[in-house]
C-alpha cells in the first residue's frame, strides 16, 4: 500500500482533468459529485496507508516514492518523489477526509450556480495541490503544492469575481502571499547552499548532526517563518484570510479550516530540527508573534458583525496559538490543535454556510436570532462546535489549547499570560455569536424588505447534503481530543505517532513547576472558558451588562485600512519616485552611454569615406608622423 501513495494527489488531479475536459455535459450536480468520489477516494488510500505505517515499528515509518527525476542539473538533483511518514499522513487524513465533507456539502450549497462545475475543478485542484505540499519528499516538491494552493486560493476567493470586493480579496490574498513566498524561496536557496540538497532527510540530518552552523539554521528557520507567516496569516501579513470570506462558505471552510493556513505550521514542524539548531532567540520570535497574533485577531472578533468575519478572525488567532506552540517547542501539541481545530472550525463555517443559505444569503448576525428553533441540526452542530473552540471539557478543543498553554507556561510565562487573555475572550466572543445567532428574539423579518424578500422570510433548515457533514464534524469536535489526553503516557497516542519525526527537536518540559503542577493548569483553563462564556451570557443574554464594541475593534485596529492608506498614499509615491529613478538614472546612464558612444563611432565613421585617395592621404600623414617621431627621438 505504501507504494500507492502516488494514488493520494493523482486522484483528485484526475478529478480536475474530468472536470476540466467534461464539466459542462455532466453539470449540476454530477461534476460536484464526482469531485467529491475522487476526494473520497483518495482519503481511502490515505487511511490504508496510515494503517500500514501503524503496522510498523516507529522506526520503519518512513516511506519514499520516486516517481522520476525531475531537475538534474549539476549538483542540483531534485526528483518529484513523495513522502510517507506519520506527519505526513496525519495531514493528508484531515486534507482528504475533512475535505471530502466539504465537497459534498459544496453540492446542497452551490446548487444551482451557473459555474457549479467550474467551482469543483477549482476544489479538486486545490486538493490536489494541498497533498503535493504535504507529501512532498523535498522543499521544492512542497514549493510546487505550495504555489498551487496559493493559485487555487485567488480563482476560490474570488469565484464570484463579479463582485468588486471579492475580485479585491482574491488579489489581496495573491500578493500577500507573494511576500511569505519570497521567504520561502530564500530558505531554499540557503539550505541549498549550505547543505547542497533539498531533501528534507538531508536538510535535516545535518541540523541534527551539528554540520549545518547556527547562523545558518537561524537564517533559513527565520525565512521559512516568513513563508509561514503569509500562508498561516501572522502578524503583519495576516491581512488576506478575513476578506477570504468574500468566496463561497465551502472555501472557506476549506482554506480556514483543513487546508492553506495550516501549511504554515507543518512546514515548520517538517523543519523542527533546523529549528532546534538555530539560535534560541528565533524560536522566541515564533512564539512571541503567534502569541501576540492570537491576541490581537481575538480583540477584533468581539465587535464583529458579519457571521463569517468572527470565525475567520478566530482562525487567525487560532493559528496563533499554534505558531505559540511551535516556538515554545511543543511541535505535538501544534499538530493535535491543528487537527482539533480543523474539526471545529470547519463545523464552525460550514455551520454558518448554512445559516446563511437558511437566511436568504443574510450574513449580519444583528439581523438573525432564534435560529434554532427553525435550523435545530444546524444549531445543535454549531453549538457543539463553539463548545469546542471555547474550551470546555471534555471537547477536543479544550485538551489542545490546554497542552499548548501548559508548554508557553514552562517557556515564557509572559506569553503564556497572553494566550490565556486571548483563550478568554475566545470563548466571551464564541458565545455572544451562538447566542446573537441562535438565542435571543427572532430579528430576521425586521429587514426582510431590504433583503428583497417576498412572502414569507423564515429561514429553513438546509438539504442533507450540507446537514449530515456537519453531523460528522460535531462528532469529530467532540471526540477529537482523545488521541492526546494528559491522563498517563499512554494515552498520549498522537506524540507516540508522530515521535519518529519530531522526538529529536520536542521541548522536555518534565521537572519544570508546569509539568507537575499541570491538573491545576487544566482547572485554571477551564475556569477560563467559564468566564469567558459566562461574561458574553451576562451581557447579550441578559443584558445585565452594556456590550462594549468600539469602532476601532469592528475596524480591526484600522491595521488593515492604515496598510491600504500607506499603499495608496506615502506608499504609491515611492513607488513612483522608485520608477522615475530607474527610467531616468539606471536607464538613463545606460542610454547615455550608448548615445556617447553612438556619437563617437559617428565621427569615426565619416573617416571611412570610401575613397582610395583619402585612405592614401591617411597612410601618407601617418608615414610621416612615425618618421617625425624616430627623428625627434634621435635629436632628443
């Protein structure tokens, strides 16, 4: 089976060359479900895979297939060969499965879209180049699955490009990645230049070895954040995932939850040990940007409006506890978050996908209410995915953010301080959308004419097709967390799994006063999330308390408008001062030397007349001058 893994990218890249070929005459709903079957598919050779590598010792997990040799050039040699090992593995199981779930809920919600078939080659691509990213064997494999999904995020994000805001995002997701992907880039050119490969194997057998100098694992760990910090949208380049909401709900799902953000954090799990080599300082860098990026995006979600804009700042700083985790060493606990969280989140915004096809396309959670009494599947998933992210035991989200906080505390009690505050109002602003969405007074036939509804406004649950994977998702979020419990060593079955490719780099946290004092830790947790939810209830329950939502929240700090101020303004007329100077000093040096020169062989050229008696006259002169020459030389 392990050499089937080729099976993994090439069936939904099959998938997108159906579609691709045969869209139109299959059309709604068939393109749609074959793109899922193909999604499926490959989520199943995946599982036969991870099974097989169960099956081995810890030591055998690890596979290679070379499909062929792909750049041999001098002392480069990549080949496009692919990766099995239980990193590897473990995201393409959440890749497939999760999206397999997003597929067929696209079917229900993109019904009746005049590019249905155009919207699923786009999703059987993005896969596609998702697994390359994950299962590739060196750097530039992963580069190319990389650029796919960035390719992939401008056509999804701006699918419906008619509208001038979603044309807008698509672009601002395409060049902000260009930044991360200028990082990236570096990072291979110095790896390469260092060690001479590519191959992960070999970059980082050096790291452990002790060949490859700090300096140099602190020069590419810090240009692979840089990369990960635009594809798992950090501070500052976070800029592009909030406005991704402007694509269909199944896109972000797929890009927020299972997919794109999360790259960032396993190509820095893949590169643990250049991590671990590099000076200490970087890792701080890591955990402090991601610890502050957490923070910062959940003071933006409490005064949020739009359904879809608070799970997509909660994915920002979601990420940011992952990033808090890499940099405090604990790469385990980053990957069981990025699982959990795929689970919750992806319940979360396929949850609001169908609130918002149940309310007519309505997104301000101002004009909803009550929702679960006419939406009770859709409700009851989402509120057991706000369960999730806010903490509470025993689901799966509250066992990862535990474990992450648990390791800031023993790295840096500062940080961990601030991922509480932002785990506190996680949970104050995860509530107040449950309840401003699903609770309170029904407010939906308040704006029902400035909607253009007709007749009766009461929102309806959605078809099976988008219910039952939430259903799926629900029973993830809630039983996720069992794959890492911190009851004894062995119940924490994901840091056995994955030991084989991290247990050189993992922080060993045993002995400090966080370790042993861990189940106090876990109540401190928990009676964080209390409050959290318990505030958000005392307030837009029931209104014991005024809701505090500056403008300066809702405008997300103004960062974003600022940037586009900057671009814009001070930004722009660099810009142009920039392309002045190079039109008229770079190229006006060049052109001026080439005219000097021009004018020079111009004169020259009258010498060349052409006729034999100016030539004799020329050779005559200089007879003359080369014997005037000897006899003055002689005299003298």
């Amino acid at each position: 089976m392990l050499d089937l893994v080729w099976l993994v990218p090439a069936l939904p890249l099959t998938g997108f060359l159906l579609i691709l070929l045969f869209g139109r005459k299959l059309g709604d709903p068939f393109a749609g479900v074959l793109a899922t079957v193909m999604t499926a598919s490959s989520f199943i050779v995946v599982a036969g895979i991870y099974f097989e590598l169960l099956s081995l010792p810890s030591e055998e997990r690890k596979h290679v297939v070379t499909l062929f040799s792909w750049i041999p050039v001098g002392g480069l040699q990549v080949d496009m060969a692919l990766l099995a090992d239980p990193l590897s593995i473990t995201m393409g199981l959440f890749v497939t499965g999760i999206g397999s779930l997003i597929h067929l809920y696209a079917i229900g919600y993109m019904h009746g879209d005049a590019k249905f078939p155009k919207f699923f080659m786009y999703l059987n691509l993005f896969i596609f180049s998702m697994l390359m990213l994950v299962l590739g064997e060196n750097l530039l494999v992963t580069f190319l699955g990389w650029e796919g999904v960035g390719a992939c995020s401008y056509f999804l994000i701006s699918f419906w490009h008619t509208r001038d805001s979603a044309a807008t995002a698509g672009k601002k997701a395409f060049v902000t990645n260009r930044v991360g992907d200028w990082g990236m880039l570096v990072a291979m050119f110095l790896a390469f230049a260092a060690v001479g490969t590519l191959s992960y194997e070999g970059i980082n057998h050096a790291a452990e070895s002790g060949s490859l100098a700090a300096v140099t694992a602190t020069g590419i760990a810090m240009m692979l954040f840089v990369g990960a910090c635009g594809k798992s949208a950090q501070l500052p380049l976070f800029i592009w995932l909030p406005d991704a909401m402007e694509g269909p709900t199944p896109v972000s799902a797929l890009i927020h939850a299972a997919t794109m953000v999360t790259s960032g954090v396993f190509l820095l799990t893949r590169m643990a040990p250049v991590l671990h080599a590099a000076y200490p300082w970087s890792s701080d860098v890591i955990a402090t940007v991601g610890a502050l990026t957490a923070l910062f995006a959940a003071t933006i979600a409490v005064a949020q409006t739009d359904i879809k804009k608070v799970l997509a700042y909660s994915t920002v700083s979601q990420l940011g506890f992952m990033f808090l985790a890499i940099g405090s060493g604990a790469y385990v606990a980053a990957i069981f978050h990025m699982v959990t969280h795929a689970f919750f989140k992806a319940l979360l915004f396929m949850g609001s996908g169908s609130v918002i096809h149940g309310m007519h396309h309505e997104q301000d959670m101002r004009r909803m209410g009550a929702l679960r009494k006419v939406m009770p599947i859709t409700a009851i998933t989402f509120i057991i995915g706000w369960l999730a992210i806010a903490g509470v035991p025993p689901f799966s989200g509250f066992w990862s953010k535990d474990e992450i906080l648990l390791y800031a505390f023993a790295n840096n009690r500062l940080l961990y301080f601030i991922g509480v505050l932002a785990a506190l109002l996680t949970a104050f602003y995860m509530t107040r959308q449950v309840i401003m969405v699903f609770f309170g007074e029904a407010r939906w036939n308040d704006h029902a004419e400035e909607n253009g509804a007709h007749g009766d406004h009461t929102p309806h649950e959605s078809p099976w097709t988008m219910t039952a994977p939430l259903v799926v998702l629900s029973g993830l979020a809630i039983t996720g967390g069992i794959m890492q419990l911190p009851f004894s060593k062995e119940t924490h079955w994901l840091e056995h799994w994955l030991e084989p490719v991290v247990h050189h780099s993992e922080a060993n946290i045993k002995g400090t006063w966080a370790y042993d004092n861990k189940w106090l830790l876990l109540g401190l947790a928990v009676l964080i999330a209390s409050a959290g939810i318990a505030a958000s209830i005392a307030v837009y329950a029931k209104g014991k308390f005024k809701a505090i939502e500056p403008q300066l929240l809702a405008d997300a700090w103004r960062y974003d408008s600022s940037i586009s101020a900057f671009v814009g303004g001070p930004g722009r007329k660099a810009f142009d001062s920039v392309a002045a100077f190079d039109a008229h000093i770079v190229d006006g040096a060049v052109v001026g030397v080439a005219t000097e020169v021009r004018a020079a062989s111009g004169l020259l050229r009258k010498v060349q007349s052409g006729l034999v008696r100016s030539y004799a006259a020329i050779i005559g002169l200089g007879a003359v001058l080369v014997l005037a020459w000897f006899l003055l030389r002689g005299v003298l």
